[in-house]
C-alpha cells in the first residue's frame, strides 16, 4: 500500500494529537540539551575531541559487524567509562555552562540595575583611555562583568571600588605601576579590582603573535559572559575579547559601537553624537606581534 503526502500528513498530524503535555515537555528539554551540545562543542577542543569519539564508535561498529571479538570487548570496556571521561574532558565547558544558566537575566531582580548614563560615561572613559593608552602602547586588560560575577579572580588581585575614569586607568596600566600587569575588573560601572590574574586560553589554534595579555582576555571570556578590552603593550593594536572569539585592530569608534551594543540594552546602545574628539589608532600591515 502506497502512501500519498496527504496520507503522511494526516498520520503526522494524528500523532502530534495524540502526544501528552509530558511529551512535548520531553521534546523541549532534549531540544534544549541538544542546543546545548552544539554550542559547547563550538571551541575547537571540543570539536576535535567529538571526531575522536564519532571514529572511535565508528572502529565498535566494525568491530561488532565483523564480529572482532578482541578489538569489541576492548571498546566495550572503553564504552562503560565514557561518560565519566567525558565529563572529565569537558569540565571546563560543563562548568561555563551551569554558570551561565544559573546567570540568566531573570536573576537580574536580585542586583540593581545600572543607571544608562553612569554605563555611558563608563564607556566614554575607557574609550578615551584605551585611544590614548594605543598611542602610547601602553598595554591595558580592562573586564567587564556582565552575569557571571568573577568574585574569585578580583580576589587574586587588589579590591577596589573606584568610578571608572581615564586618568585612573591610564594610571593602573601605567608600565611602573605595580598593577599594571593585572587585568581591572568593572562591576555594574565601577572599578572592583585590580592586577587580576585570569585564565589563560587553552586554544592550541590561537595565532602564535598573540601573547600572555591576549590569550588572558580570551581566556577570561571562554570561562564567563565578560567583554574584555585589550590593548596591546607590543603595537598599540586594541582588541576585544568575548565569548571566546577576538576582534582585533579596533579603531576607537568602533570599540566604542561594541561596547555600547554588548553593555546596553538595543534600545539604549542605539547610536550618539560623539562626546569626545576623534583618535587616530596606528596602522600597520602584516607581520604584527601583540603581546
């Protein structure tokens, strides 16, 4: 008996009604772990560890047609320890997963909200000290916290609670400041600490030009939801950090535009007449080295 579309689709749609709440509960929620696989296998980490696992079922699957009965029971063994070795080798992405569900922005209730000028002039600030520091090539790693609150690396540096400005900026990062090797986190407009230590990125694939102060940015926004800003001590580029990836050779404008998109809300990031003069950032071609 041969099925038409019409037939196939009437035994869909008869399906679908015959479907409990529970049932389209249990849908969502694999949809959703399905989601979140795929992002955390986005690093290239996770991608090369996925093809590892896709060729080693691949080799059990040979095994059992074939019937190796050696190489089978050897994989079968493999297979029961799996999921522990997986969890293992995934810890850190697992780990920024939780965190970030535990984040979401209905927790935001709980925290008072930030006033949109106070974040504007925040972001005014270090515009005009990120500018002038790339002039200067003065190196600078400036975090902000968004959700996930980065409570533990302020505590390897230097608490502070200091408004955000250019002047105290370009002193923290200045080379004979005893801070100026750590990173400044900002919290909810404000300097919270200084001299952070942060993660370094354990991406194998980075670009070898890209030294301590980069991979610490990166890091830092492969294991949280912060934007990191950084100024590079070797050529003055300045580039920013966030949810893993680089964006690098930013002039000041745009710096500012990305700032503005990731810190306010669309309706508040929408664009303003500049408050503060223009600033040529250094160009150069090919063959940089950033610190």
């Amino acid at each position: 008996m041969e099925l038409n579309v019409a037939d196939i689709a009437a035994m869909i749609g008869r399906y679908l009604l015959s479907i409990q709440f529970a049932g389209y509960l249990d849908i969502a929620v694999m949809v959703y772990v399905f989601y979140r696989v795929l992002l955390l296998v986005r690093t290239t980490r996770a991608v090369s560890l996925l093809k590892g696992l896709l060729v080693f079922l691949g080799v059990l699957l040979v095994s059992i047609v074939f019937q190796l009965h050696g190489i089978n029971y050897i994989l079968s063994r493999l297979v029961d320890w799996g999921v522990l070795s997986l969890i293992i080798l995934f810890q850190p992405e697992i780990r920024r997963i939780l965190e970030q569900m535990g984040s979401r922005k209905f927790m935001a209730i709980l925290t008072p909200a930030v006033s949109v000028g106070l974040m504007e002039q925040v972001i005014s600030q270090t515009v005009i000290a990120c500018a002038e520091m790339s002039q200067s090539r003065t190196g600078a790693l400036i975090v902000f916290e968004r959700e996930i609150k980065l409570d533990e690396f302020v505590r390897n540096g230097t608490a502070l609670d200091a408004s955000v400005s250019g002047e105290l900026l370009k002193n923290i990062f200045f080379v004979k400041a005893p801070l100026h090797d750590g990173a400044v986190i900002v919290r909810n407009g404000r300097i919270l600490g200084a001299g952070c230590v942060l993660p370094l990125s354990k991406n194998a694939n980075l670009s070898r030009d890209l030294g301590t102060r980069h991979r610490a940015g990166i890091g830092m926004s492969e294991n949280s939801d912060a934007v990191v800003v950084i100024v590079s001590e070797e050529t003055g580029a300045i580039s920013v950090a966030n949810g893993g990836m680089l964006k690098r050779h930013l002039k000041a404008e745009t710096l500012e535009n990305l700032l503005r998109n990731e810190l306010l809300t669309p309706e508040e990031a929408e664009p303003r007449k500049r408050r503060f003069p223009p600033f040529q950032l250094l160009k150069r071609k090919g063959g940089e080295t950033d610190e």
